[in-house]
C-alpha cells in the first residue's frame, strides 16, 4: 500500500557464546515507506516537505536546508541495511545543481538540522556563525554534488562519509572519513537512482542501482552517532546554496540487526573518551594505553596499534582473569568484516605465522607473563604495520 511505512516488532534470536558475544539469526524490517503520501510517523525539519508522495528536502531554491527524520529511534550500531531511491531535479544554470543530500545517523534529536551551502544539512555552513553548529553526534554518507575547492572536495559527482563530534568542536569541513574521487554514476542527471548502504560492523558500504561491488566501503565507528543502546535517529539532509535543485527521497526502507552475521562483536557502552583518540583514523583509537587499579584488580583499555601495549604487576607470574571485555578493533583494514575486524576473542582459527601469539585467532586479546608482569596485546601482524591498527579493547583484570 503506498504511503504506508512498516514499523515492525523486532524478534530476535541469539546465541550467547561465552557470555561476551551476541550473533544474530534472522533482520527484521523496521522502516518502510514505499512512497511518503503517509506524513505520520516522521518529522520534517527545515526547508523540508512532501511535494505529492515524494520527500523534498530541498526545493530548487538558494540558501535551503531540510531534514527528515523517522520518530523513534533505531538499532543501528550493530548492524543494518537502508536501501533509498532518489531523484535530483530543476537545477540552476550556473551551477548546474548543488550541494547535495545525505544519508545521516545522529543522537543530537528529530529537530535536527545543519546548515546551508557546501554543510548539505547536517554541518556548519558558516564556523564563525554560532547558530550554525550543524547537527552533533553524527555520521554522514553525503552524496555531493558540488564541488568546492577550498574544502578540497575531489569533484562535484562524488560520495563522502563524514563524521561531527559534540556541539562546541563540530567544524566544517567535517572530518571526512573516505570518500570516492568521482563516480559513474552522475548523481545529478535527473534520473531516479537506487542507494543501499549496509553497515557490517565496523565496515559501512554504499553500493548504487544495483552494482555488485560497493562504491565507496570503508571502516567506520557509529558509537559517536548512538546512544548507550546503539541506537540513533536515522533520516536524511540536503541543502543548497548559490546553486540549487530539488532533492528528492522517493522511498526507503531499513533492516536492523542485533550483530551482523559476519562477525563477532560486542555492542557494549565504551567509557573511553572519545575526545582522546588519535586523529585521522575512523576507529577511535586511544594515543596510550590506560591502567586503572579498581578494587581488587585493574581495568585496563587498550589500543589496537601498540603491540603488548598495557601491562599490571605480577611479579610471580600467576594466573589472570580477564573479564567485561568489549570494544572492535581492525587488524587489516584491506580486508571486509570478519576477514580484518572483530571483538575480543578474534576470529577464525590459530592466526600463524607473523603473529604475537601464532596459536590464537587473529584479532584476539592475548596476555603474556614476562618479567614480573603481566601484558597485553591485540593478535594483530607484528611489524611495522602494527601501528596502522584501528580501535581498542577494554577489559578488567584480576591477579589470581
């Protein structure tokens, strides 16, 4: 039935393995709308509307924006899958249609909206305008069609994933975590166009009408878009500025999952502050290790990217347990999914040679007694590659 949307009861069915990691068995379709003739169940915000069943989050007017946004919010951290069409019109001479829209995962609320121009609705249009903040705690796929070189922008046909932090520090250009240089697809020949984005914890990939390999696919952290529960409001943004056009939503749908099917992960609430991470990796991954005495043991966080980063006393060498251990971290970023990223019990079988510990599963948080202490590791290549490792674990410890 057009216009009606599908929000499902999500039933779930899970294995707990080992008390730590929860793998899903069955999707379940959260989100549908076939078309948007139905105005019930969402929030339009800004220059947005439904023109007929469409969802115009611009009209082709200058210096717009708009956002659409689906009431409540939506499991999204450990995994989904949104498919959308979408149709860009009536663009102006000049620049023959800008700036684009994008699809947009935040926890800053369903009245969120960024700014005009080269922002695409969800980032600062103007930094030195502080009502302009853009739309905190949010992460991006912006379909951009404009390009603008002082922001660096490779063309004015490309897909960009892009990320803002709280209020007081979100800037423009946001950080911009991958993005394609060009596509073959043109964005913005007026033709209707079909966009699936899929996130396989910690990979998101966006794949266009159908083509079996992903346009742009690149590791990407959505904790600073969720809630303590993974959760986010999901929705789009657009804008224009000198230049315009309609930017058009013509449907979508979403499918959640508890964690995706390629991979073990815990979806846990990560204390580590995010403020702390080095820069210019889409995995938050601590600068030190950090070792805490707590109670009778340690609570230890760990980056992936220093090899027996964090260590405890032991001087005689006993036994440890390690305990509430969660957290990603990526090994091979070349690689998809399971194939380069997991949780702290690894992935597959005995990593091999190359190796901290060649008996473990790579990826896999390990310990080692040596000298009077305990140490700990990411099962990740030894070598000078290590360093390029993304994310980190945290876990606590006790001496037995």
């Amino acid at each position: 039935m057009s216009g009606i949307f599908g929000y499902v009861g999500v039933v779930r069915g899970c294995a707990i393995l080992s008390g730590l990691f929860c793998i899903a068995t069955a999707n379940a379709e959260a989100v549908r709308f076939a078309d948007f003739a139905s105005t019930q169940n969402f929030n339009l915000v800004g220059d947005a509307r439904v023109a007929g069943k469409v969802l115009r989050l611009t009209r082709a007017l200058p210096n717009r924006s708009g956002a659409f946004w689906f009431r409540e919010k939506l499991a999204v951290r450990s995994g989904f899958e949104a498919t959308f069409q979408f149709q860009l019109t009536h663009q102006d001479v000049f620049f023959h249609g800008t700036d684009g829209f994008a699809f947009v995962l935040q926890n800053a609320g369903p009245a969120a909206l960024g700014g005009v121009g080269s922002a695409g609705g969800f980032g600062v249009s103007d930094p030195t305008n502080r009502r302009h903040e853009g739309i905190p705690w949010a992460v991006a796929v912006f379909f951009d069609t404009c390009r603008n070189p002082e922001e660096k922008d490779p063309s004015a046909n490309y897909i960009a994933f892009r990320a803002n932090g709280k209020a007081p520090e979100t800037r423009w250009p946001p950080a911009r975590l991958a993005f394609t240089p060009n596509l073959s697809v043109r964005l913005k020949d007026r033709m209707v166009h079909t966009a699936r984005v899929v996130f396989q914890p910690p990979v998101l990939s966006v794949f266009l009408d159908g083509s079996a390999a992903p346009e742009l696919e690149s590791v990407v952290d959505l904790s600073i878009a969720t809630d303590r529960d993974g959760k986010a409001w999901v929705g789009f943004t657009a804008s224009t500025g000198w230049g315009w056009q309609n930017h058009d939503i013509l449907s979508w749908s979403l499918s959640e999952t508890d964690v995706s099917s390629s991979m073990s992960v815990v979806s846990s609430d990560i204390t580590f502050p995010m403020s702390s991470c080095l820069p210019d990796r889409n995995l938050c991954t601590p600068e030190r290790a950090f070792v805490e005495q707590s109670g009778e043991g340690y609570h230890v966080i760990l980056p992936a990217n220093i090899e027996w980063g964090a260590t405890i006393s032991n001087p005689a060498g006993r036994p440890v347990s390690v305990t509430n251990a969660k957290g990603i971290v990526c090994w091979d970023l070349r690689a998809r999914g399971s194939q380069g990223c997991g949780g702290p019990s690894g992935t597959g079988g005995p990593a091999g040679a190359g190796f901290p510990a060649e008996g473990e599963p790579a990826g896999a948080l390990i310990t080692r007694n040596h000298d009077g202490r305990t140490w700990f590791s990411v099962n990740g290549r030894s070598g000078a590659g290590f360093e390029g490792n993304e994310g980190f674990y945290e876990f606590d410890v006790e001496v037995r």
